[in-house]
C-alpha cells in the first residue's frame, strides 16, 4: 500500500513562492495520477492539480492556472506543485493523493482518490 508524506508548507508573504513536495513509500506512483487539494478553515475541500505519472499529462484548478505547476520524479517517487504569486486566499491545508484505478482521465472530484497523506500547512499573508 503506497504512503505518502507532504513537505514544503510554511508562512509566505502574498506575491511569494513555495514548493510543496508529495513523496511515496511502500509502492510507486509511475502508474497512478497523483493530485494536491486544499481545504481552507471553513471551506470544502477543493481540487488544484493533477498529473499521470506516467504521461506528464497535468489539469489544473482555473484559480491556480499560471500560478501553479505540478510535476513528477518517478526516479524519486515524488510529485512537486510550485506555487508562485501566492496569495492570501490560497492559504490552506494542502494534501497529495493518489488514484490507484487511474487509466486515462485525469479526476479532479476528491472521491476518486485513494491514498491520501496527511497534509501540509500553507500561510500566505497579506
């Protein structure tokens, strides 16, 4: 069973940059598509980004577009999402999961996912 761990999350001041890391142990992603959410205090969780493994292929939130980038090592087991021109209302709990019944489409629904780590704190001040 695939485990994973998020690092990465910290205080950044609005206009900043931080880059999450997702990283498995006990299996690989090389397979599967892999997605970061957020949940804000308050708020349902929400969709930001998602990648094949495998393709490279990506999908993105629209409130993220430009802003963001996810990407993937394989070699490391590792899926990144660089965050740039951050801003306050992107403060939020950032988590990574995996799809293990991934073929083709990419899944933006929370529901779809199987595996999810335990989530990494994201401040963005004003």
């Amino acid at each position: 069973q695939v485990q994973l761990v998020e690092s990465g999350g910290g205080l950044v001041q609005a206009g900043g940059s931080l880059r999450l890391s997702c990283a498995a142990s006990g299996g690989s992603f090389s397979n599967y598509a892999v997605a970061w959410f957020r949940q804000a205090p308050g708020k349902e969780r929400e969709f930001v980004a998602t990648i094949s493994a495998r393709s490279g292929r990506t999908s993105y939130a629209e409130s993220v577009k430009g802003r963001f980038a996810i990407s993937g090592d394989n070699a490391k087991n590792t899926v990144y999402l660089q965050m740039n021109s951050l801003k306050p209302e992107d403060t939020a709990v950032y988590s990574c999961a995996v799809d293990i019944h991934f073929t083709f489409v990419l899944l933006t629904n929370a529901r779809d996912y199987d595996v999810w780590g335990q989530g990494t704190q994201v401040t963005v001040s004003s």
